[in-house]
C-alpha cells in the first residue's frame, strides 16, 4: 500500500475492518459476502454494497424517515440523504435546493410569496420555493410528494421532511436484513453555492452531526459524497471517514483527477455511463480505479428506466460482470433479489 498517501493507507485499512466497506468486506453476516464469494472482478471478488438511492424512491417520496426504513426493509446496506440547508442553517434531507418537485409546497398559500428567481447559479433560469429561504419550522409544515412520473402517488402527503441528524437516529436505530448496522452515505449538495450565500461550512456541520452521534470516526460505517471535487478535497483532509468523489462524465472525472493530490477519494461513483462503451465493453474506468485500490459504486439503477432497453435485473447483472463494487438503486428491493441471484448462481 506504499503508493497510498498516508491519511489514505489510514481509511482504507479502515474500511477493510468493516462489515460494509466501499470495497466490500471480509464478512457479511447471512449471506456469503466473504472475500472471494462474489463471481465478479470486484475489489476482493466482495459482494457489491447495495446502497438505497434517496431512501426508497422508486416506490415512495424520496427523502423521508418512512422511505429510508422501507429501503432497509427491501434489503438496503446503505441508506442515502442528499443533504442541504435551511434557512437557519440545519442540514435536511433534499436532492434540490429546490421544492417543487419533491413537496407540497405549491399547494401552500402562506409560502406563495417566496417563490423566486434563483439563488442557485446552476438553476440560474428556475423560479421556485428554495429550501434556503424556509426555516426548519417551516419545512417541517411542508409534506413530501413523488416527482418521478409514473411512480406510485399513494403517500403523497403524508411524510415529513427529515434532518440529517434525524436519519442518523434512523441508522442507529435500526439493523439491515442481514442483522448488520446500517451504513449511511450522505451527499453533500452544491456546498459552494450554500457557502456563497452565508451558510456555516458544510464540511464542519456534517462531521460535527456525525460526532453528535458517534458516528465520526474511522470505524463508522458511513461514506461522504461530492460533486464537488473542491468539497472531497477538502472534507478528505477533516476525516479519517472514506470520501467519495461523484462524476457525470469522462470529463469532470479527469478534471479532478488533474487536481494536485489526486485522487484525494477512497471511492468512485460514477454515472453508469461511464463504465461502458457503444459496444458494451468496459471503459477502463473501473480497471484504473481498482489499479489504485479504489472502489467503483455507479448510479442509478431504476426498474422503470432501462439502460439500453434491457430488463434492470439483466442491466444488474451486466454491471456487476464489469466489476463495480457497490450500486445506487432506486429499487432497494430489486437490487437486494438480482444480487442474491447472482450470489446463489441463479439465472
């Protein structure tokens, strides 16, 4: 492990202690996740972490208490809370720093003033509600909606927006199927955008939630995603816990991999685009990863989004023969039965 900066060879032999580790694990009670089980050229030929994609969003509304232990339910490893702040600062579970789409908001006429322009220079065109101008309090009265088409409306408003420190009490409080401790993978959403509009430092309000709840150090079985190579960067220097740099394309991946440091990441999650070519061979993306000791976690699987027009559980199984080592899923429970499938030697 000599090619490993030295905060690097820390997480990572950490993250080899770990039930759920981003590059596997050596045991994962009640299935047959010991190293070397899995078929496939993983880190370790280990199970791949399946990691519930904004709780169980392809049946219920994303980011909520009630879809986080539905995704556990389903067979989850991870549960996942984008993460951004409200107005007086608390980090609450959304994917937008919008609300249109995943609430009820619009249906609220005491908010119906704040509609505006945006705040947020990559929504620079969107008039809507901004999770930034509403107080905990005053999200806390608003209900979560699916925003997907054709997704099942039927817990429409019902569920109540959750604070991150909220879905860590969730995690602790709870086991996976398998009787091991969830693991929770927080994203941090545009934490330069929240930093140029005056909120604390993202970096420190997570870690400081993590601490909170003893959920900080390098034994944890928690993973902090980015966009922002300049945030992974930055948050990798504040904790021993394994950070994970997010990309959409080739290009934002060799952009901070030109980055003095770089990588500076314990896990790639790429788009699953990425990782094949027009013919279905593998990029190279996972091989260099893996070169350096990296695991590779693509998203998203969704059931009702094929890739290439193949079944998901076939999509699944493609992936997994390439040699990812974890996977986001809209559909905890379908990933949960494919990788069981694959496991078990099921065709």
């Amino acid at each position: 492990m000599s090619m490993f900066p030295a905060m690097m060879r820390i997480k990572i032999l950490g993250l080899l202690a770990l039930p759920f580790a981003l590059s596997g694990c050596d045991t994962l009670s009640g299935m047959t996740g010991a190293k070397g089980d899995w078929p496939y050229a993983s880190l370790g030929n280990r199970t791949p972490l399946l990691v519930a994609h904004r709780g169980a969003s392809g049946h219920m509304p994303e980011h909520t208490l009630e879809g986080y232990q539905r995704a556990l339910n389903d067979g989850a490893d991870c549960i996942e809370p984008d993460l951004v702040f409200s107005k007086d600062g608390v980090l609450v579970a959304r994917h937008d720093t919008y609300l249109s789409t995943t609430t009820d908001v619009a249906s609220k006429p005491e908010f119906a003033s704040r509609k505006r322009k945006s705040p947020d220079p990559e929504f620079s065109d969107r008039e809507d509600w901004w999770a930034a101008d509403f107080t905990l309090a005053e999200l806390k009265t608003l209900r979560a909606v699916q925003p997907f088409k054709g997704r099942p409306k039927t817990f429409d408003g019902l569920y109540q927006i959750p604070t991150f420190d909220e879905v860590l009490e969730l995690a602790k409080s709870r086991v996976t199927v398998t009787s091991e401790p969830v693991c929770v993978y927080p994203e941090a959403k545009s934490p330069a955008y929240h930093a140029g509009i005056g909120h604390a430092d993202m970096a420190e309000k997570i870690l400081a939630s993590l601490k909170k709840h003893g959920m900080d150090d390098a034994g944890s079985r928690v993973f902090i995603q980015s966009f922002e190579p300049d945030f992974v960067k930055k948050i990798d220097a504040m904790t021993d816990l394994p950070v994970v740099m997010l990309v959409s394309d080739k290009a934002a991946l060799d952009a901070a991999m030109a980055m003095p440091g770089a990588p500076f990441w314990q896990g790639l999650g790429p788009n699953t685009g990425m990782l094949r070519d027009a013919n279905g061979k593998s990029t190279g993306v996972i091989e260099a990863a893996h070169a350096k000791g990296i695991p590779v976690h693509p998203w998203t699987f969704r059931d009702d989004q094929p890739i290439d027009g193949k079944p998901i559980a076939t999509s699944m199984k493609e992936f997994f023969a390439l040699g990812i080592d974890g996977f986001f899923t809209d559909f905890a429970i379908t990933g949960y039965a494919v990788r069981n499938d694959v496991l078990h030697g099921v065709d």
